[in-house]
C-alpha cells in the first residue's frame, strides 16, 4: 500500500474517533466561553474551548514528532 494513502487511512480514523467523542462529551460549553445573547442574536465565542483544543493538538504533535 501507497505511504500517502495509509496516512491519508489513519487522518480518517483520528477524524472518525473525534466526531464520536464529540457526541458524547459536551465540549464547547466550558466556564470562559464568551456568550453574549440580544434581542435578536447571539455571539458565541468559545475562547476557552480553542484553547483546551490547541493544547490537546500540540501534546499530539508534539508526540507524534518525538516517535518519528
């Protein structure tokens, strides 16, 4: 099997585990997330969210680099 299509095989799975997690645990909803509700709209900025996630990604790259 073609090196491209394996790491294309594994980025899938990641994706797939990611959205099955996603549907399970609440993320989005943490103390920091900027809500602000009007009349007629609402502003949903999830800074808190953005920031867990980088760090998540980071520990995995960071991982993935080292093992290489």
């Amino acid at each position: 099997m073609n090196e491209i299509s394996k790491y294309i095989m594994i980025i899938g799975g990641i994706v797939f585990l990611i959205g099955l997690i996603m549907q399970f645990v609440p993320i989005g909803k943490l103390p920091g997330d900027i809500m602000i509700k009007k009349e007629h709209s609402t502003f949903y900025f999830p800074i808190t969210t953005c920031i867990v996630i980088s760090i998540v990604l980071s520990l995995v790259f960071y991982l993935i680099g080292k093992f290489r």
